[in-house]
C-alpha cells in the first residue's frame, strides 16, 4: 500500500531559471521542479514574450512575467525555510532586474507564495538577512508576491542543464 504524500509547492525567481532548476531539483526533498513563466499579464506567455526588451507582458501597474522555478517539495524532508535559505544563496538579491550578464525585469528577484504562511517566512528571511548586514551596502531588493498563474516553459527549457550534461551556468 503506497503511502500518500502532502507535498507543497514553491516558486522563486532568481534569474536565469536554467541554474536554478537544476540547484533545486538536486535538493532532497524536492520532488518535481518545473521552468515557467509568472507575475505578469498575459496569458500563455512563450519566452520570445517574456525576454523581448518592449515586454508587452504586464499591464502599465503590474509587473511583467519573471522566469521562475515551481518546486514541488515534501515538508517532511526538506521545510520552506530550507527552500529560502538556497533561493538566497543561488543568486543575488541585491541587483535589480539583473543577474549577471543577464538584465530585464525577467530576471528580477522574486518569491511567489503559494501561503499566508510562505509569505510571512519570506518576509522574515528578508528581515533577518537585513538586520544580519550580509549584503550591507547594498539592500536586498527580492519581492514578495502572492503566487499567480504558473505558465509552463517551452520543454527546451525543461531540465535545460541536465539535457545538454552540464551542472550549472553561473558565470
């Protein structure tokens, strides 16, 4: 008899998702990992939409679509927190609409909570790496939003690091 699972779901921007998928799909706990789309205005996005400079992929108050991670995690082997601290860890919250080489309002540092609670642990781990001064002079800049629709990637991009036997694409 199989024994069911209360899994949870994640979904962090941090730039190019590529690495990032890769960074956490490697995590245990973390049962399914997908690249997309989320946080703008139009519907079925493709990644010419979301990466073109003149991004007509938000509305004039809303945020244009950011590539993200959606994580499907068990909370019995691996807790949110946990899913936060290497969110931090796998890209810099303190450059706007930027990592690395890569910029546009795409790459921008976001967490999309999928909870009240997501949102309020969120909000601490931001809190804390402040008051900690770890990236003092800089602020973290990472926003907080609640989780809207997840538009599904292109498959190319799917499991992109692992298809091509590379472990990541930091620079």
């Amino acid at each position: 008899m199989s024994q069911e699972t209360n899994l949870a779901k994640a979904t962090f921007g941090a730039g190019c998702f590529w690495g990032v998928e890769a960074a956490f799909a490697a995590m245990p706990g973390v049962t399914a990992t997908a690249v997309g789309y989320e946080g703008g205005a139009l519907e079925n996005p493709s990644y010419k939409d979301v990466c073109a400079q003149d991004s007509q992929t938000g509305h004039a108050n809303q945020s244009t679509h950011a590539e993200v991670v959606e994580i499907d995690f068990d909370p019995a082997k691996i807790s949110y927190s946990q899913l936060l601290d290497a969110f931090f860890e796998l890209h810099d919250p303190t450059t706007l609409n930027r990592q690395g080489p890569d910029w546009g309002t795409q790459y921008r540092s976001a967490v999309f909570f999928h909870s009240p609670e997501q949102e309020t642990e969120a909000k601490a781990k931001i809190e804390a790496l402040t008051a900690g001064g770890r990236y003092l002079p800089k602020r973290i800049v990472t926003q907080v939003e609640p989780a809207q629709t997840f538009w599904r990637a292109e498959e190319y991009h799917q499991r992109y690091l692992e298809k091509r036997g590379m472990a990541s694409c930091h620079i």
